[in-house]
C-alpha cells in the first residue's frame, strides 16, 4: 500500500476562539471533515491517484531535491572570487 507522509509537527492547532455560533459550527463542521478524510484513508488514495495521473514519481522529485540541496550547499562553501573592481 503506498502512503504518503507529511509532518503534523507543522500543522498548528485551530485557535480556541469563542466567537458566533455559525463560527463554531463551521469549525466544527471542518474538524468533522478533516478527521473523515484522516481515517477513512480517501485523503492518502486521492493523492497516490493524482500523482499516478500526472504520472510523479516521488522518488524523482526527491533525489532531485536532495541534489538541489546539495547544490546550494557546495555553492555557499565556495569562496567568493575576489572583487577586480574595487582593486
């Protein structure tokens, strides 16, 4: 089964705001629909076919991302050339 991971640590909690009653409901309503689309298993599938259909390979994406990177780190440990026009 594929699944596709992403970090909660990044997810803030909703703010406790005690507002107008249609806020709550609609919050509440959103929490509803985000803990159906959690454990139901519809969010990771709806993901894993549209990446299927646009034919992304993740893997791809992250070994070029991880060349990306270290890309830009080998670039920032180079040494500035020096400035010929302040000599």
């Amino acid at each position: 089964m594929f699944t596709f991971t992403y970090q909660t640590a990044l997810r803030r909690a909703l703010p406790c705001i005690h507002g107008p009653l249609d806020y709550r409901d609609q919050r509440a309503l959103l929490e509803r629909i985000d803990t159906i689309l959690s454990t139901s298993g519809f969010e990771q599938e709806f993901i894993r076919l549209t990446l299927a259909e646009r034919k992304i390979n993740l893997w791809v994406v992250a070994r070029m991302a991880q060349a990306e990177k270290k890309r830009k780190e080998d670039q920032e440990q180079k040494p500035a050339p020096p400035n010929k026009a302040a000599a």
